[in-house]
C-alpha cells in the first residue's frame, strides 16, 4: 500500500524537494503535506508549485508554549494522515509528546556525520576540529537531539581551502541522494542503513 509521506521544514525546502521528486513510479511513498512552522518558507511555496497541499503553524505566538504549538502541528498534520514523517531543515526542537506521538515513523537528515556534531554549525565545527572527511546523516527520530538509530549517512572529503558554506555546498549534495535512497528503503519497512559511498 502506498505510504504518505509528510515533510516539515522551516526553510528553502531543497531537500524537501529532492524527496518530493523522488516519489514517482514504482517508489512506494507519495507526499501528502508539506508543513512549516514559518509561514515565509520558501520550501511552502516549492511545494505548492508542485501541487502538494501545503499548510503553516507559526510558532511565534506561542512563544512560552512549545505543548500548544506542537498540538496545533500535530491536528495539521494528523489531518493529512501520514504514515511516514520526515522532517527536512525543520528548525524548532521537538517533545516528548510530539516524538511519542509519531515514535517509529519519523525522520531527519543532520548535516554531519553522527554521532559528531549533533546541533548547530556542524560544517564549522567540523573543519575546526581538522577532521578529514565530513557529511550528512539520516536518523529515526528519538527524544534526544538528532540521535536515534541510523538509516544513512554519506560523507563527503574535507578539502584544504574549504569554508563552512562550500563545505555545506558539497554535503547539500549528499543529502539530496542520501533522503531519498533512505525514504525509498524506510517506506518499504527496510530500515538497514544506506552508506554513501
Ligand atoms: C540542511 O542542511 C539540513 O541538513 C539541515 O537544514 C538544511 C535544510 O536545507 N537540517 P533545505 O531547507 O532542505 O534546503
């Protein structure tokens, strides 16, 4: 049976996009919402000019309340009853309730290879640290942050010269393959992880 696929984000949606036109043919997920939490986001207006049904919550008036954003984000997108959550660039950090209520169906790319880096500037913390190689990861979602079992990861090498932005260029790259390969595998019920290269 076909899997509806949500996606959060609160961005440019570029992987939301990258998993939006992945899902054609014999591919066994269809995307049902794209949901944001700004309302501004260019991914909304991607994923309109898609056709996709598209839909906003604000968290800005409910500053002091993360529980009623989250139960207003959760009647979004339990109306468009999704098997399968990914969130991509979806920037508020996400309860118990919320994780509780979609536990074993949701997912998230984190740009850096886990379990390195979790939270903010993984491309600068990265190339400080002289690592030699850098990349992306694709995760269950789990209470904590940008932990929970591993369905991908694709690295990519660390150059001299790089910066944080063109090093974030090159994962940006991996992380359009890296989703949708795991999406394609998770919707299936396959939850081995896919490794680039
Ligand atoms: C990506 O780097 C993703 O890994 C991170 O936020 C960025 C979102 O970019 N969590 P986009 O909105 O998908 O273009």
């Amino acid at each position: 049976m076909t899997k509806r696929v949500a996606i959060l984000l609160s961005g440019g949606g570029s992987n939301m996009v990258s998993l939006v036109d992945s899902m054609t043919g014999d591919h066994p997920g269809r995307p049902c919402l794209v949901l944001s939490n700004n309302p501004g986001a260019g991914g909304l207006d991607k994923a309109a000019a898609r056709g996709i049904a598209t839909a906003a919550v604000d968290h800005r008036p409910f500053k002091g309340n993360r529980p009623a954003f989250e139960e207003e984000l959760i009647k979004a997108l339990d109306a468009a009853n999704p098997d399968i959550i990914c969130l991509a660039g979806f920037m508020r950090v996400l309860t118990e309730r919320f994780i509780g209520h979609y536990e074993g169906r949701m997912l998230n790319i984190h740009p850096s290879l886990l379990p390195k880096y979790k939270g903010l500037n993984t491309h600068a913390r990265a190339l400080e640290a002289g690592d030699a190689e850098h990349g992306c990861s694709v995760h269950e979602v789990t209470l904590k942050l940008d932990d929970g079992p591993l369905l991908g990861q694709a690295r990519v090498p660390i150059l001299d010269g790089d910066t944080p932005n063109k090093l974030a260029e090159r994962v940006l790259v991996q992380e359009h393959k890296l989703y949708p390969a795991v999406l394609k595998r998770f919707a299936t019920g396959d939850r081995s992880p896919v490794f680039y290269p």
